[in-house]
C-alpha cells in the first residue's frame, strides 16, 4: 500500500512550491484542491404541495450513487433555517457538530475528513484545524450538500469518515431576482455585556488599522532582528513612550446593550437561448449579517488535588461579549452549447469576523485570597477570515467516439487568510474591606504581563484535473469506465508576534484603576514617572519564540481507475483504485527574521513524503426499484497537516489548551467497510439501515500533558490502533396512515449507535507514540495517560435527529419541530489518573414556521434552543467549560420580483 521515497528524491519532487522555500524567505502563489467527481444537482421546478417540503427532491440520486453516500437539498436546509454549511450538516445521519464550525463524521474527529467545494480542494482560513471551517460558507450560496460516507476511486484518498463537498447554486433555468431581509435577538442579549469603540470599519467586517501592529514597533523588529521588541539597548525613555503610545489605548472596557442582530442579501440571475442551441446564464448573490451575542462562560484549567480531592487550581467566570459579522459574494456565468457542452466560472468570496470580549472573574490557587484579595481578567480576540476562489470547469459528451465518450475537466485557484490583530489579555487584582472594593490595579503579582498578540496566516492555493469516461452496452449488461487525475498545490505563511507590557516597568502609583484606557492614558505615557527605570525599556518584553513565523507548502498528484458495471438491472459492481504521491514540508524561521531556523540538511529530513496505492470495491444487489443493498470495503489513509507536524504551539479553540504537534507524525491508515439496506417507498417514504467498521492503524490523537508550571498541553501523536463500528437509521414518513387528518404531516429522522477504542501505546517504551512523547518533551515524559486504552477523541456513542413536519393543503404555510442531540464525547484526554474531559449532551429544539402569503413572498420565523440548553465539558465531576447559548428568535421576509 505504501512506498516510503529517499530524501534526495522527495527534494526533486516537490517542484517550485518547495525548492521556492529553500531558496527564498517567502513563499510565491502554489496551489490547493483536488477534485472527486463534481456531480450538480440541476434545478428542479415543483408544482403542487410542499408536502415534506423538498426532502424527497434528492433521494433520487442518493438511490443511483454507487457508493454510500446522504444528501442535503436547498429547500431542505431552508427549511430548518440553517444559516450556514456547518449547522445544516448536523441534520445529517451520523454527523455532529463541534465549536459551530467543524463536523465530526461517524464520530471520527475533523481531521478525519475532507471538505471540496464543487469538487475541488479548498484551502484553510483556521490555523489551528486541518480543514475548512464549515461555518464559513452561508446557505444563501449553497445548492446541496453531499456527504459520502464509503470511498471511492475518484474521491480524495485523505477520507476517514467521509468526504462533504458543498455545491453552490449554478446557473438558473429562467430569470430570478429575490431580496432577503431579516432580524433576530436571543435571551441572553437582554443582559448587558462589556465591550470597546474598535475601529470604525468594524461594522464592515474589517479592522481599518486601529487594532494592526504599529508602524514603530514594525519597524523595530525588522531592526532588531531576532533580538525583539526589548533588542535596542541604546532606546532613550521619549523612545519608549512613543513606542508604547503607539498601540490602541481605547479598549475600555464600558458597559454595551447590544444590537439586535439582523441581515439582508439578494440574488439574480437569467439565461438566454441563442438560435444555434446554445445558453449563456448567470447567477450573482450577496449576503451580510451582523450579529450579537452575550453569553456567561466558565473555564476550568489545570486539574489537581488528586483523585481524592478533585478541583481546579486556576478557573475563570466571565461574561462574553462577541459581534460576528459576515458576508459573501458569488458570481457565476455558465454557457451551454448543444445540450452536449457545458462551460462554467464560479467566482466567491466569503468574509467572516468575530469581535470577543470576556471579562469577569479570575482564581488562582496559589495567589487569590477570596474575600481580600481577588483577580479578574479581560481578553479580547479580533479576527477576520477570508476565502477567495475562483474555479473554471467544463463537461463535454463526445456521442460519435466509441459509444460515447464523457470528459470533464476543472482548474481552480483559491486563497484564504485570518488576521488576528492586537489579541490581548490582562489581570486586575481587586482588594476588598468586609465585602467592599477598596482598590482595582494592574496585578502586582511577579512575572505579570499584559500581553497582546499579532497574528496573520496566508493560504495560497491551486488546482486542476480532469475525469473521462466511456460506457460499453450488451444483452443484459452495461459497462462504464471511468479515469482521472487531480492535481493540489498549496503554499501557507504564518506568523505571530507575541508581546507584553510588564507590570513590574510601571510605577505603582499609575497602575491603579479598572480601565485600559485611563491607566494608558496619554498623560500617563507621557509622564517619565509612569516608568519605574530611566529608560523604561523595562516596561516591554518580547514572548515571540523560533517557530512563531513559518511557512510551508503541500503538493498531491493522483490518478485513479474505476468500473461500474449493471448486471441485467439486478446487480451492480463499482470500484477501482487511486494511487496518490503527497509531499509536504513545514520550516520555522528565527522569530523576526526572514532566516530559517533549520539548516538545509534537517529541512530535507523533515520533508513527509508518501505514496500510496487506495482500492475500493462496491457491490450493490437490486431486487426491485425500491429496494437495494450495498456493501463497500475500501483502504485509506488520513495524512498529517501541516500545523500537526509542527512543534510550534497553538493555543485549541475549544479546551484553551496548548497544542503541539511531533515532526515524526506518520499517516493513520484505515479499512473501511459498510453495508446498507435502502428502502424507496411511494410518496417520497423511505428507510435505511446501515452498518459500518473502521480499522485504524496508527490513528492520529491528541493526548495531554503537563506542561511547565501545570499549564496543560495536548500533544498530536500517534497511537498503536484503533477502532469503530456502529449502527445507522434514517427514514421519512408521512403520517397519512393515522387518519386523513394526519396526511399533511410527515416525520423524518436519524440516529446513529456507534462504539470506538484507540489504543496508545503509552505503557510501550518502544511504541511510536512513547518515540514522539520523549521527542516534544526532552526525552522524559512529564505525566502519565490515565487511559492508555479509550474511546477516540471527540467520538460520541449516539446522535440523534428527529423532524415532525406539517404542510397546509392549499401551499401557503409549513411548520417543522427540529430537535437534534449527541452522546458524550472526549474532549480532553485525562493525565495523572484523572478522568477524561467529557463534553456533555447539548439537546438543540428549533420551531420554525413558514408562511406563503402569495407566490413571491416567504416569510419565515423560528425559535431556536427552545430547551435553552448550555454547551458544557466536564472532568472529574468539574466544570471544565460551561457556556449558555440562550433561546434564540428569528425572523425573515424573502420577496422574488
């Protein structure tokens, strides 16, 4: 299955992405993508009841896929109100959704997937996963969704649980033109948060350079090179007031009432047919919304105590204040010649901030005296991510070649980018008299630094391939073979620049207050007694560490085969094989330089080469036009990204823990094998049943660790093997056999049972995981793994999805009652005897409720976490992570000219 490639050969192939890096500090434009087959659901044009809205409108081509596969239609995500990618997906059987961005399929972590937009590879805004962040993509651009569960040879062999490729409206078949307005307010945005100016573009999306890294300071990098922000000795103290003045000072925090949230976007679109049988279409959509959300958050960090006597050293209770903007635009044009030869260029651009604010209380064991002395602490996080892509495709039927030959080809390029200017965090120490606040500071505590982070990353993509396929016809058998190939290149630039203001540099008297903005005001800057040294260079200090700024590039070449075969329209035989070459390479910098901190021989050893050679077969049993049976085993692998053979740390979304990944990272290979039983019944009605079992060799995990001073950390490694298996239903019904009262209501629904164990190989000195434990920690391992054998990480036992629907007879109003949960799963893997984090049930019911006043006009109205359930992780009986969500009320008015 595998060839490993010598050194010298994995230089010469990884072509200019690579050789640019050895030879240069930055990184050209490279390229991403790859594509699997690009099928596009055409429109279709509904007449009659809305019964079951459109949910039916796909099963169609789920029944004719070869391969085991669900899919989401428009209607049917607008039906539910899902405003994006990621929350429309959770509806699908075996998929849950994590931190609101990433679906985890069949239990089976991000990483464990792979995402196409329109078949083709896009690249990541999210420096922290190996995929795109689903949320990025609105529903206003999507046409369907496609959820492939058993591979295939045309898919890409990175697939573990599955492949999601969004599809985005294409052109339409007669004129639309449409505009959306709606609003929305949630419970929890009755209380008022705390929040700051910002810039005055935020309302866009963008930062209009309040929050970006001063000139001054810049420039003194660049200067200082690898000696930093505190390099220049020769500083005099009107320097370093100038300097120190040069940051935003403006951050409050004041109190906020915020905004109701609201949003608009419009689409139009035509076609014309020319006299020679041709069409040319178009199709251009816009979309914005600004959103609000105040919510109570509690975080729990470094466990101790012991089994005995369980509890965290170091925890905060916080009010969140966060503003989430976001737009999109797409523009498609798509021309069609003879039925035979189609053309088509999609042009998008998606935009997407997250403005946080937290501040509230902060404990630390060791330092907090509750009731005299007490802590609190503020961070903010500003952050823009950004995809733009533009992708060229074609389909062409050649019917005089052979029998019949079909080609379709595709080239795209992509970029995607985050920003994170000015991240900051600060701590306050509050001393009370009998329950009175007497006093509010900067925290006098040594070592305390207000720290504030710069972060960018860059991702430069591009793609191309091609699919041909012929068919052979006979008495009682027909024959389609089918070849290709894709290519991927992708190029990715970070970097973080991580600065501090330090305490102990600013005289005590001018430290007093509860306010950046008045502790920093101009005055203070600008008094030489705000500083306690002459020249106040004591006041900065440079946290910025070799590995902070890196760049790296990916390159994947594959070919496949596959046959499909019809044996007299009872039996069908698909499969094939996919042979891929991957190169990838990731090379830190000296921090501020444009000089790599590894020399030539160690970024050649360090190059992950791999080839490999993916079989999949597929047998499908017909006994009649509803039913049909399907079994597929295939083998494939999951690679490391980028961030995972890195050892620079990263801060996790989700836990705020440290995150490293081992250089020595080596591909999880997988067998997979499905069976499903379909049932198509009349009326749009069906049922399915599906097994599943998924060996894993060396999966990839994250595991915990101690980490100086107790900070925790999570270590990507990985582990001897591992395993899942599970269960699956799906079914939609009308309830028509109750009583003719019943007809115009329909229930659908899903769950999945599913069980998983990963074995680490922490008690085998010798096992890849103890080699890569003792690499990321100096060759000695700092705590041990409570459960060397678990479930894996982010794996829940069961997901379940139920829908009760109801449509009027005479098309004017429709009801559904959503409701969607998930078992227990892993979060932080427990060290030191101490039991697995655990995020716990999050139980979603949405209402939503659509009316037709007359054919141009929606209007549609939901509430959303009628439950007003919380998101919560646990450990030890202990709330690692506790955040309310509220119950959510919306509303929207569509009108189509």
């Amino acid at each position: 299955m595998k060839n490993n490639q010598s050194s010298a050969f994995k230089v010469g192939g990884l072509s200019l992405a690579i050789a640019s890096i050895l030879s240069a500090s930055a990184l050209p434009l490279s390229a991403v993508a790859q594509q699997s087959e690009d099928e596009v659901i055409e429109e279709v044009v509904a007449t009659g009841t809305r019964l079951k809205g459109t949910a039916t409108a796909v099963l169609q081509e789920r029944q004719n896929q070869a391969f085991v596969a669900d899919i989401l239609g428009a209607e049917q995500i607008s039906r539910t109100y899902d405003g994006d990618a990621a929350a429309a997906l959770r509806r699908v059987t075996g998929l849950t959704l994590v931190d609101g961005k990433f679906i985890y399929v069949r239990g089976l972590g991000e990483r464990y997937s792979s995402t196409q937009l329109n078949g083709m590879t896009v690249p990541s805004p999210d420096p922290t996963r190996s995929v795109v962040p689903l949320d990025l993509f609105p529903a206003t651009i999507i046409e369907s969704l496609n959820v492939q569960k058993s591979y295939s040879p045309n898919m890409p062999g990175h697939f573990g649980g599955g492949n999601v490729n969004i599809r985005t409206k294409s052109i339409p078949t007669e004129f639309v033109f449409n505009v959306n307005l709606g609003a929305g307010w949630n419970t929890q945005n009755s209380d008022d948060g705390v929040f700051y100016s910002g810039g005055s573009d935020d309302w866009t999306g963008r930062d209009d350079g309040t929050r970006a890294l001063p000139d001054i300071i810049r420039a003194g990098l660049a200067a200082n090179g690898s000696a930093g922000f505190e390099g220049d000795r020769s500083r005099t103290l009107a320097e370093t007031q100038d300097i120190l003045g040069s940051f935003n000072w403006d951050i409050g925090p004041e109190s906020k009432s915020v905004d109701p949230n609201f949003s608009f976007g419009s689409t139009i679109g035509n076609n014309y047919v020319f006299d020679n049988d041709s069409v040319l279409g178009f199709l251009a959509t816009v979309s914005y919304s600004n959103q609000w959300t105040v919510a109570e958050e509690l975080l729990g960090n470094d466990i101790g105590g012991g089994q005995d006597n369980p509890r965290f050293t170091k925890f905060r209770d916080m009010i969140s204040t966060e503003q989430n903007v976001r737009w999109s635009g797409m523009f498609n044009v798509g021309y069609e010649y003879n039925s035979n030869h189609k053309v088509e260029l999609v042009n998008m651009m998606l935009h997407d901030m997250r403005d946080r604010v937290r501040d509230g209380f902060y404990f630390d064991e060791s330092e907090s005296d509750p009731g005299i002395e007490e802590f609190r602490r503020m961070d903010i996080i500003f952050e823009e991510r950004e995809m733009v892509s533009s992708q060229l495709k074609g389909t062409h039927n050649f019917l005089n070649l052979l029998d019949g030959v079909f080609f379709d080809w595709y080239v795209g390029t992509s970029r995607a980018s985050r920003e994170a200017p000015d991240i900051m965090e600060v701590t306050f120490q509050q001393f009370y008299d009998d329950g009175t606040l007497t006093l509010e500071r900067l925290d006098d505590t040594p070592g305390t630094n207000l720290n504030r982070q710069f972060q960018v990353l860059f991702d430069e993509s591009d793609t191309y391939g091609f699919n041909v396929s012929t068919a052979f016809f006979g008495d009682g058998y027909d024959i389609e073979l089918k070849a290709g190939m894709d290519y991927y290149d992708k190029t990715r630039d970070g970097n973080n620049i991580d600065l501090a203001i330090r305490h102990f540099g600013i005289s005590a008297d001018f430290k007093e207050g509860s306010r950046l903005s008045d502790i920093f005001s101009p005055e203070n800057i600008y008094n030489d007694d705000f500083y306690t040294s002459s020249t106040g260079r004591s006041v900065f200090q440079d946290n910025t560490g070799e590995g902070d700024k890196y760049s790296a590039a990916t390159k994947l070449t594959a070919g496949y085969f596959m046959a499909d075969a019809f044996f007299n329209q009872k039996f069908r035989v698909s499969g094939g094989f996919r042979y891929e070459d991957f190169q990838q390479v990731s090379i830190p910098f000296v921090e501020h330089t444009d000089t790599f901190a590894d020399d030539t021989d160690a970024i050649v050893d360090s190059i992950y080469s791999e080839t490999d050679v993916l079989p999949s077969l597929a047998f499908t049993y017909i006994p009649s036009e509803e039913m049909q049976y399907r079994f597929n085993v295939s083998q494939t692998l999951i690679r490391p990204d980028l961030r995972d053979i890195s050892s620079t740390f990263f801060i996790d979304p989700l836990t705020e823990f440290l995150v490293r990944g081992s250089p020595s990272l080596v591909e999880t290979e997988l067998t997979n094998v499905d069976f499903r039983w379909e049932w198509y019944m009349s009326q749009g009605n069906n049922l399915s049943i599906a097994l599943f079992y998924k060996d894993m060799e060396n999966p990839i995990e994250m595991v915990q660790f101690d980490g100086g001073e107790g900070v925790p950390q999570l270590l990507t490694a990985n582990g001897e093997e591992g395993e899942l298996y599970g269960i699956e239903f799906e079914f939609l019904h009308d309830l028509a056999f109750i009583g003719d009262n019943f007809s115009n209501f329909f229930v659908s629904g899903n769950m999945t049972l599913s069980d998983s164990e990963v074995t680490i190989g922490a008690d085998d000195q010798d096992s890849l995981f103890s080699q890569q434990a003792r690499e990321a920690y100096g060759g000695t391992v700092t705590a041990t793994i409570t459960n060397n054998q678990r479930r894996l990480v982010g794996h829940s036992e069961w997901v379940a999805n139920l829908q009760l629907g109801w449509d009027s007879s005479n098309g004017e109003h429709s009801a559904s009652l959503v409701y969607n949960s998930f078992g227990e799963r892993i979060i932080a893997p427990g060290v030191r005897g101490f039991e697995d984090g655990i995020e716990k049930p999050f139980h979603s019911l949405d209402a939503v409720y659509t009316y037709y006043p007359d054919f141009n006009t929606t209007i549609k109205l939901r509430i959303q976490n009628i439950f007003d359930d919380e998101k919560e992780i646990e450990q030890e009986g202990l709330t690692l992570r506790r955040l309310t969500v509220g119950t959510g009320f919306n509303a929207s008015i569509t009108y189509n000219f």
